[in-house]
C-alpha cells in the first residue's frame, strides 16, 4: 500500500543503503498525491526540500522534445520534413548526408549524430556557429532513419532550431514556453548565479561522499542536459503527457499520442537501455501496462522519470551521488512490490539466458562513434578482449544471439551490448553499446581517448 509512511521510510532506507546523501521522490497516482525528501543537498547548500533543484543529465531531454512538439502544434514544423528547410545551414553542396535529418529522426535518436560533441569543436560557444561549422558527413554513424544510437548532438540541434523558430534562446523557450505556465521555476546547471539551490553531485571514495561542485556539461550541449529541477517538478511536467493531463494542457491529444508512439518498430532495440524509444520519452513493456519516461545521469547525480499515461500514475526520483542509479533500481523494487508496477530497464541486468559462445573472429575489430572508440581483440590464449577509449582491457562474453556483456572489475561492473549484422550483407559492421551505435573503421595503432565525459543516459 502506497501512503505517505510507506514512502518516508522507503526513501530513507534506500538512501541509507547506498550511500547517496539526498534524494527526491514524488508518486501521483489517481489515489492520491505524494513527495518526500531525505538527506543533505551538498556542502554549503543545507537540506534536501522538496524545492532543491538536482540536476537533470540527460532528463533535460524531454523538455527539448516537448519544445519541438509544441512548435509542431503550432504549425511551425514537421516532423517528417528535412530539418534544411528551417535551418539552411545543413542544406547545399556541403551537407553530405545531414539534407536527409528529420525532427522525428533527432527525437528519437535515430538520426544518425554522433554521442557526443568532438573535443576538437568544444571551443565553439554559439550553437549556431557549431552547427554551421562541424555538423559534416563525418558526424554520421549511420544512415538517417535506419537504427537507434544516442544523440546528444541531436539534441543539441533540436535546441537551436527552437532558437532559430522563436527567436529566444533555449533557456527562455523552456522558461516561457514550458515550465512558466506549469508555475515552475527553472535552473540550470551552468547559469551563474542559479535561480535556485541546486544540489551538489558527489561520488564515493574509500568509502564516503566527495563533492562535485561543477557539472562538466559543455555549454553548447545545454538542450541536452543543462536543466535542474525537482521531483515534484518532474512529477508536474510528466503529468501534461498523461491520456487525460493533470494541470495545463501544454500540447494537443493528436502531439501527446505521437509523442508516446514507439519509433523503432523494426529496428534492432540496444539493450540495457529501454524496450522502444518514442519522440524524446524510452518506452518500457517490461510490465503488464506500457510506462514512458527518461534517465539522467549528472556528475556526481542519478534522476528517473516514469509515467502509465493511460493509468495517469507517475513516479520521480532524483539524487545527488551516482550510486543514485542503484538506489533507484532498489526503488523500483519496492514500489512494483507495493502495486505500482514501474517501468524500468536495469543497466546492469542479469546476464541473457542464452548459450555463450566463442565470440567470432568477425567481431574483432574498431568501432567508432565520434570521439568514442571501442576496440575488440583477441587477448592472451584468445580471450575476447574490449578496450573503451584506451587501453585498459575488460572481458568480452559473447552470447549466441550475438549479444555480449563486459565484465570489468569490481562488484556488478557488467554492461550489455550487440554485435548487429548489416541486413543486406550479413557483416558484422555495428557494434551497439550503452544505447550508442559504433561503426567499423579499419584498425590502426591505438590512440588515447579524449579523456571523461559526463554518461548522459
């Protein structure tokens, strides 16, 4: 039974248990509405109330798409159109394969960017210049439309076609536009000072909790992951996505159906991420009903959104460690244990029940999405080996649907991947990790990687 104790003494344990010095959580079911809050909000900051800000990561995302969507209601988009017919910068000789992305394409990251902003370009603080200046040919992993792969450029440019469509900035759009009317005051990570307090990330050493002070967020990245806000805010902006919306209707009950339509069916799904993705929401079937919802993983923080629009049930944590991510997979646990079966894809789940296999010699090689490089090789006595950006090597098991984990040190350190075969010659040419798509390109001696970023999920 969900009631106000339950969830006081569930939030309180479970932060106990992994370490995590604040947190969030807000539940709004047909039955009723709830919040708690537990612990410290970062040196200098005092308690966690239900008004801290903890910053978003990549649950900034949703707040874009909403954005984009709104624009669509208006008239002023199409989600099917070539984005060079609102931003003539990505047209001409010079556009390579970028005249072929789409808004449906970027919200549903299947447009073909690249993760991440190369380092090279991070000197660029206009969204416009970078986008005039770096989103070439090269940025692609793939062909627009053919397969899903996390894109924080993607949202990156939906961020400057809102500029570019309403004539404010990104931060003004989100204020205005989005959260004004639903009586929220927005921060963001990087505006200096913020609005509001927003909690202090920290992660674990030798046992207790080091502050980080900054997020390490470049600023042209902001659509993506530069917003703070609660849980109850969260709770209040999941609500206008509902079946039937609680508070102001931001979009139409036409863009709120679209916006929750799964957009890979027929595409090979990564694992580890979610079971569909529709336009800027995961889709999640691991229960009897169908939840939406996102993650966002800060440095130093772990926040979790999750929605039944049709049950009008939603479900908001946010924390301020990134044992957070466990904390909450404990959360869900117990609130699915409780009645509310949340939708939810572990990152680090059990391992598939399927037969491992000799991982094959067409699995070998270097897979790249933008700066990021994987490479897979035979190690001594011919154990499967996978370097992340370096040389640093972790075990590759290979399962016999071409699935494979990555076993590194320590205590639950497995992360699930795909070898993906091109469906017109059977090669082995992708290589799915963390929701990313990495590409074969010819080995060469290993290079560094461009040093750590922040794991926007």
């Amino acid at each position: 039974m969900i009631d106000q104790p339950f969830l006081d003494d569930l939030l309180a344990r479970t932060r106990a248990e992994f370490g995590v010095p604040g947190a969030q959580l807000a539940v709004h079911t047909p039955q009723g509405r709830w919040q708690t809050v537990v612990g410290d909000a970062g040196p200098g900051r005092g308690p966690v109330t239900t008004d801290t800000a903890f910053p978003l990561g990549s649950l900034t995302k949703p707040a874009t798409a909403t954005l984009a969507m709104m624009l669509l209601d208006d008239g002023d988009l199409e989600l099917d159109e070539p984005l060079a017919e609102y931003l003539p910068e990505l047209g001409g000789p010079a556009a390579g394969r970028t005249d072929r992305l789409t808004v449906r394409g970027l919200l549903s990251h299947t447009g073909g960017l690249a993760s991440d902003v190369a380092e090279r370009t991070l000197g660029t603080r206009q969204r416009s210049r970078w986008v005039a200046d770096h989103l070439r040919e090269a940025d692609l992993v793939h062909r627009p439309g053919s397969v899903f792969s996390y894109s924080n450029v993607g949202y990156l440019l939906l961020g400057h076609l809102v500029e570019q469509l309403t004539g404010v900035t990104w931060r003004e759009a989100v204020d205005t536009m989005l959260l004004a009317p639903l009586g929220i005051t927005p921060a963001f990570v990087l505006a200096e000072p913020p609005d509001r307090t927003i909690a202090c990330g920290h992660t674990h050493r030798d046992g207790r909790a080091v502050p980080i002070e900054r997020q390490a967020l470049p600023i042209i990245e902001e659509p993506a992951g530069g917003l703070a806000l609660s849980a109850a805010d969260l709770a209040v902006l999941a609500g206008t996505q509902l079946t039937i919306p609680t508070g102001p209707t931001l979009l139409s009950a036409a863009a709120r159906s679209t916006m929750a339509t799964d957009q890979l069916t027929g595409m090979t799904v990564p694992p580890g991420i979610a079971d569909g993705w529709a336009l800027g929401w995961a889709v999640y079937r691991d229960t009897a009903t169908e939840w939406l919802g996102h993650d966002g993983t800060a440095n130093g923080g772990s926040c979790h959104l999750r929605f039944d629009p049709r049950a009008r049930t939603v479900v908001a944590f946010t924390s301020n460690a990134g044992t957070g991510i466990r904390m909450w997979d404990r959360l869900v646990e117990e609130l699915r244990a409780a009645g509310i079966p949340v939708g939810h894809t572990p990152l680090f789940g059990p391992a598939p029940e399927l037969d491992r296999i000799r991982t094959p010699d067409e699995c070998v090689g270097r897979f790249v999405n933008g700066d990021n490089e994987i490479r897979v090789l035979r190690g001594p006595g011919g154990v499967p080996t996978v370097s992340l950006d370096g040389p640093a090597q972790a075990e590759l098991v290979c399962f016999s649907d071409l699935r494979f984990e990555i076993r590194q040190q320590g205590p639950g350190m497995s992360y699930p991947g795909r070898f993906v075969r091109d469906p017109v010659n059977g090669s082995i040419d992708l290589l799915q990790l963390a929701g990313r798509v990495a590409r074969r390109h010819p080995l060469q001696p290993e290079t560094m990687g461009s040093g750590e970023r922040s794991a926007a999920r």
